[in-house]
C-alpha cells in the first residue's frame, strides 16, 4: 500500500508536475511515485520527512539526528524548485543517504565499491567531485561522496540501497532509536 507523500510535499509538487505531462519535453529521471515511495521508507525506518522555508543559505536540504528525539530530514523549499521533481529526488537521494549511513553506523556503499563511485563523480559531475575535495574535511569526503553519488542513480537504485541498509529498521527489529550520522550537525546538503 503506498501512502501519499506528506501533505506539504504533495502540494509544493502538485503545480510542476503538469508540466511532465506536456509532449515534447524530456522524460524525467524521477517520478512523484518515486518520491512518494522513497518518502514512505524514510518515514518507515523512524525518520520524518520536513518540507522548511527556514534553512540555512545553499542548503536544499539536511539530515538532522540528534539520537534523542530529532531525526529528519528536511527539504528546503527555498533553495529547491519544489515544481521540478527531479530536483526534489536529488536531495532526497542524497539525504537518504545520509540516513543509510546511520542506519548502518559507518557506510553505505561497500569498500569495494568506492574506486567506481569516485571515478564516476569525477566523470559524470565533476563539480561535485571538486565540491567534496575543496570544501569537506577527509572524514566527511567519502560520507559526502556516497551522498552526491547516489543523486546520480535511477530511482530503483536508490530505493533498493535504502531497503538494505536499513532494513532492520523497517522490519521494526531494532527496539531503539538510530544513532545520531556520522557527519558533524549542520551540515546539509548544497
């Protein structure tokens, strides 16, 4: 059974989703489907989902996680064309990812698997290859990597990487809260 997103989300979104429906313009990466069912597992796993016109400046979203009673996720809305789907599943995305890597209390991509996800940051986005060099310190580079990667990927990709990392917690098995991420407070997603 799929819920619909969080009442603040559908309606930022409902006004930009006719215009993927128009013929002639590109297929989107992302669906609202996804996001609702992204958003779904995020609220299964013990994390609630906040749309905010109050966010830092450059932030379009963060993951906040206190180990106590804060754990969400937060989408900026002033800083996110909330009309434009995909760039809602970015943040999204990269967000999750932060709440894998708590969900598993180290990493969310195999080590095996870092060589691949670097090469391909540096290949298909650049930018934020130099992003994660030049303005991350060498603790959060690989945390911040994972994230940025996982923006690239299709949504199945996403959803599938959520479902295993935090699978105890959404299996309910795990009788205490998550540990607050491994990336130091307040820092959110550009």
């Amino acid at each position: 059974m799929s819920l619909p997103p969080s009442p603040a989300l559908a309606a930022l979104l409902a006004g930009g989703l006719l215009l993927g429906a128009l013929p002639g313009l590109p297929a989107r990466a992302a669906s609202l489907e996804d996001i609702r069912l992204l958003e779904n597992l995020i609220n299964a796993s013990g994390t609630e989902t906040i749309v905010s016109g109050d966010c830092p400046p450059n932030h379009a979203g963060y993951y906040e996680n206190d180990g106590r009673s804060i754990d969400r996720l937060v989408i900026c809305k002033r800083n996110v064309d909330m009309g434009d789907v995909d760039a809602v599943w970015e943040v999204m995305a990269h967000e999750a990812t932060h709440i894998m890597q708590s969900c598993t209390g180290t990493t969310a991509i195999a080590d095996e698997q870092m060589p691949r996800t670097f090469r391909e940051l540096q290949t298909m986005a650049p930018h934020y290859a130099k992003l994660i060099s030049s303005e991350y310190s060498s603790a959060e580079q690989r945390l911040e990597a994972e994230a940025f990667w996982m923006e690239l990927q299709t949504p199945p990709v996403v959803i599938e990487l959520f479902r295993r990392n935090c699978a105890a917690y959404l299996r309910g098995l795990e009788g205490q809260r998550r540990q607050p991420p491994v990336l130091p407070s307040g820092r959110g997603h550009p």
